[in-house]
C-alpha cells in the first residue's frame, strides 16, 4: 500500500525532474519470522539444557541485551545476527562456547546446517590464540560480499577463504581481528572512537561516524590494511588498520546557512555528512543524514563518492534513519516512523525553512523514540526516493494488526535492514514494547510475546513474491581519496571550520514570494557563546509554489551541561499556510516546553503543539508514550 493516509500533509506537489520514471506500483511481500536458539530459562550456569536445546547448540536471552541483525549471506541462503547466549554449562562441557556476545547465521530459506539446527555459530569456540585483543564492541553485523569473512563491530570475523555458511568454516579455521584507527596524538584521542563501522561493497574501504566528548560528531571514509605485525598503537596483535582515511567535509561546501548583506542563504547542494548510514548497492554515493530541508523533517541524503553530487533520498515529515539499497541501486529499504504520526505534530507542515532547526535538530532527532522503543515501520521505495506523493509501501503492511502479528504496531523495526544480493528479500528486526515504555503510571499496557520463550524481539523476512532474481552489477571503482574530501592522516586535529550565521537580525527571501524576518540571540542560559534562541516571522513567504506561510514561530532550546545531549526547549508558534493546503502549526497559550535527553529519549513535555493540515489534527505525544 502506498503511505498517502496522512492527508494533505503530506504531499510536496514538486514535479519530479523529467529523467525519473514515475513511482512504481505496490507489489505483493510475504513476511515471515525467521528462527533463533532457544530461550535460556534464566541466566543461571547450566540453566541452557539438554531439554531447552537438544542439541546443546547454546540458549539465548529473553530480553533485547546483545541483540542485531545484519545482512544476508552472498548467495542469500542465510542473515546473520549478533546474539548474546546464556546459561551454558560449566567448562569442560563442549556447550560451554555457547556463552556471551556471539556471530550467528540464521537459515532464510527454509533449511538447515549439518549439525540439524537452522543457524550456526561462526565465532564460538574460535580459540583465544585466533581473537587476539578482540575488540569488545560488537554490534551492526555484516557480511563481506566475498562470503568469507563478517565485520562484526570493530571486528572482521575471518574464515580464511572458506564461505561463512559452510560446514568447512569451522572455529578452528576462523580468526577475529580487531580493526585500529591511529587517532592517538600525545596520548589523546583527537576525535572519538568510530562507531557503527559500514562496509563498501568493495570489501575494502569503511565508513563510520564519530562523537566527540562535547557532543559533536564527524564522518570518515577509509581503507582496510591487514597488518600481521604491528609494531606501533596500543593493539600489538594481528589486526585490520583503517588508512587513507577522509574527513567526509569539503571545505568548499560545508556552510548550509550562510549570510550575504544581511540576508540568509540556503544550500541544498552542501555536503553536510552528519550520521553516516551506508552506501548505495554499488557503492558510487554515501548514504547519511545530513542538514534538514524542511522544518524539523530529518530525512535521509546521498552524495556521490567522486561527483559530490547530493540528492535527497527521503522527504516525508515522519522520521527515516536506518536505511538500505539493493545491489543494483533501484531499490530502498527504510525504516521509518511513516504511518505512526509520532513526529507530526513538529513536522507535518510542509515546506517551512529549516530556520528552527539550528536549534531544535537534536529534539526532532529525539522525539521520534519513546526511551528503548523505536517507531519504525519498513519502508520499500524505489531508488529515485519519495517524490510528489509517493511515499513507498510499508513492507509488514499485511496482516489484522493483532498480537504477535507482523504488523502489530507493538513491534518497532530496529536498525539494519538489508536487502539479499538478488533483490528478492528483504531482512529486518523488531522489539516489541516493554516497561518503562509501557505499564505502570504509563497509559500504554505491556503486551504479552508470541514469541518462543516470550522473547522480546523477533528477526523478520520479507520476500518480494512476484519478483525473479536481478543481476547484481559490478562495484563502483572508488578511489581512496574522494576528490571532496578532505584528507585526514593519523593525529589530525579536528577544526571547527563551519562558521554560518553569528546572532543578529536577518532577512530570508522565499523562493517564489515572500520574506522571513529572522533573529538569532543568545538567551542568559546559553553557555556556548553563540546562540540559542530563534524568532522568525513569515510574510507570505513560499518556497514551494502554492505553499503560503504566514505567522511567527520563536524558540529557545538550552542545553543542559555538562551533559551535552540533554536539553530544554520553550517553543512558541503560531504559523498559518494556505494554497494547497490550509493548514497551521500552533502552540497553547502557554506555549510547549520539553526536555529530553536525545541518549535517553524520554519525552517530557508541558503545554501543547499542534499542527493541523486539512482539518487533520496531530498532537503531541503524552509524556512517557
């Protein structure tokens, strides 16, 4: 089904250019949930037995702890998963190595492995001899496109050679090598450790993003270099370097915001690579989030690996952030808030400049989550992305929504999907809801887990019924410096080169009518010597042909320090919009208040902010839902 219910809100009314075909019809998809080990009765040594799993192949936990799904095997037989075993026996005991945080694959097709269970652990029991200095995060499992080896967090899992899948990759022949980034100057980490690593399709260049102990975050594209020897760094065993690493930045187009005479400027074609989600299937664009387009509506971008060419993938006012192509760069797989309203309340009004986002992106980043639950639906779109009112099919649209269903809204996707290498199945998880987001003081009742042993996510597969297997077309030849980026060798500080606008008063022209009168100042709170609060004021401003604003809306968000994630924010708005639609964005009297924290993402609003577009109103959620 196309996701067209949320009214007028939704459609841009933008032609698309005349090169891109029009949307493509839904297609039929079956979803399936696929198997995992058994439930452990309880975290206890020996608790995981003869009974719970005959075959002594290990018991996992109930609860989400050590939980992730990755992508599919080369050939799209299995997907493998990060899942965390307990209640082993004792050593000597052979189902001892079924213990902590290990590599699995989970059958997608129906069969199983040798040893008679449809999954099969690729990391346990690999002797300490061949994971030297591992390193202890593992997370966003994914399978090379060689089929012998698996990055798993800061980790390549290695079956010299041998597929994952098979019976010959055993732990005897399996080594875990820890991946270095020489980052160290004078005993300090200039920039933060790399976080959720993302594979090229190439098998040889990574890209990451990277938080700052301030709370800023950096991207970086670099090259895989085994060294069987090191001799220098602090991990002194047989390990993966990232090299020829790239700041993702140029210099050149790094400003989204700037002022000319008094007058602000926005630049849809900068590269601003904020979180880094991936690579398109033939790996020649980078996939992120980046700088909004529109009024707190956090979409996803793709630059091009050499061109530098950017595209907005996703424009729908809910919320996208994990995001996948198919091999062959015609399809999407998303995960999206689409369908639930979560962020309507904030985003649902179309085409307003993303003025308050210079101080409110980190609230519209965080409302979309209720604490540990997600509000995300898979999404397929095709890969010219939404256009016009085209906003793709929800994936697990089938079903009456019950208990257990796979559209039981209780069940939130989590992040990664993946498509197979053929482009005929989709892989993604879900968690379902449980207190604190659920039961007690909030509204919301804990649903009981269909699952085996109630456990409290679920891998799920879509296949694409009506489609034949497509032809997986070659790697994109990527050099190891992007022609726009900017060169970052070992101990490299990081500077702040993005000026933008300081406080003052300021001018916006609208693209097709108008002005917005806009003022950037700093409250008494305000800690960061720039500023903080944004008042801006539309006077028949459009951007969009037949897309009028008038009205004003002022904000002020303040973070919380010394934690830099934490903040608070008082938001005042009263914006009209007429032509397609007649619509408003609207605070109480009172205005709306919210802190959160976008690391703990536990909503806690006073007063009201509502949008209404067509007579479809969206309020905001309650606190604690």
């Amino acid at each position: 089904m196309f996701l067209t219910t949320i009214g007028a809100a939704v459609p841009s009314q933008i032609s698309p250019p005349p090169n891109i075909p029009p949307p493509p019809a839904p297609e039929p998809i079956e979803v399936c949930e696929l198997p995992l080990p058994p439930v452990a009765p309880s975290d206890d040594v020996g608790s995981c037995t003869l009974q719970v799993n005959p075959r002594g192949t290990g018991c996992i936990l109930r609860v989400l702890d050590g939980f992730q799904a990755g992508d599919f095997t080369t050939d799209g037989n299995n997907v493998i998963v990060n899942v965390r075993f307990t209640g082993a026996p004792a050593s000597p005991d052979p189902a001892s190595i079924y213990t902590g945080d290990h590599l699995i694959l989970v059958k997608a097709d129906g069969t199983t492995f040798a040893h008679g269970d449809p999954w099969k652990c690729l990391s346990c029991g690999v002797p300490g001899s061949q994971q030297q200095l591992r390193d202890p995060q593992l997370d966003s499992p994914h399978v090379f496109r060689s089929g012998d080896k698996a990055l798993w967090g800061h980790n390549i899992l290695d079956c010299n050679g041998t597929q994952l899948a098979d019976d010959e990759c055993t732990a005897e022949r399996t080594n875990i090598y820890p991946i270095y980034w020489a980052t160290i100057k004078n005993g300090t980490d200039v920039n933060g450790a790399p976080r959720e690593l993302r594979l090229h399709p190439d098998d040889t260049h990574l890209g990451w993003s990277s938080f700052t102990p301030s709370g800023g975050q950096n991207t970086f594209f670099g090259r895989l270099r085994f060294n069987p020897e090191p001799t220098s760094g602090d991990v002194l065993a047989p390990r993966y370097e990232l090299v020829d690493v790239n700041l993702l930045r140029d210099p050149n187009r790094s400003e989204h915001l700037t002022v000319e005479e008094g007058e602000l400027k926005f630049h849809d074609d900068v590269i601003a690579v904020g979180e880094l989600r991936g690579f398109s299937g033939t790996g020649d664009e980078i996939v992120y989030i980046g700088e909004t387009y529109e009024a707190n509506n956090i979409d996803v971008s793709a630059v091009h690996v050499v061109t530098g060419a950017v595209r907005r993938l996703t424009e729908h006012p809910e919320y996208t952030d994990p995001i996948s192509f198919s091999a062959d760069n015609k399809w999407i797989v998303a995960l999206d808030t689409r369908g639930t309203n979560r962020q309507m309340f904030m985003s649902g009004l179309r085409h307003i400049p993303p003025l308050i986002d210079l101080v409110t992106v980190t609230v519209a980043s965080s409302t979309r989550n209720n604490g540990n639950r997600r509000f995300f639906n898979p999404i397929l779109i095709d890969g010219y992305g939404d256009r016009g009112d085209y906003f793709g099919q929800q994936i697990n649209a089938e079903g009456d929504g019950g208990n257990g269903a796979v559209n039981d809204p209780n069940w939130n996707a989590r992040a990664d999907p993946a498509f197979s290498r053929d482009g005929t199945k989709m892989v993604y998880w879900q968690a379902i809801v449980t207190g604190r987001e659920c039961g007690g003081t909030n509204p919301l009742p804990c649903p009981v887990p269909t699952t085996q042993g109630q456990r409290v996510y679920r891998l799920m597969l879509a296949k694409l019924t009506s489609r034949a297997p497509q032809e997986v077309p070659p790697v994109f030849d990527v050099p190891d410096q992007l022609p726009w980026a900017t060169p970052f060798p070992p101990g490299t500080p990081l500077l702040n080169t993005t000026r933008g606008p300081g406080a003052g008063k300021y001018t916006l022209r609208g693209k097709i009518s108008g002005l917005a009168d806009v003022e950037l100042s700093s409250s008494s709170q305000d800690q960061s010597g720039s500023f903080d609060s944004v008042a801006v004021t539309y006077r028949d401003y459009a951007d969009v042909d037949g897309y009028v604003l008038n009205g004003w809306e002022n904000v002020t968000s303040i973070i919380l320090w010394p934690n830099p994630w934490n903040n608070l924010v008082d938001w005042y708005s009263d914006i009209e919009q007429t032509g397609v639609v007649t619509a408003s964005k609207k605070t109480g009297s009172d205005g709306f208040h919210l802190q959160i924290d976008a690391m703990l993402n536990i909503f806690n609003a006073t007063g009201t902010l509502t949008t209404t577009v067509d007579e479809v109103v969206y309020e905001q959620p309650a606190n604690g839902t």
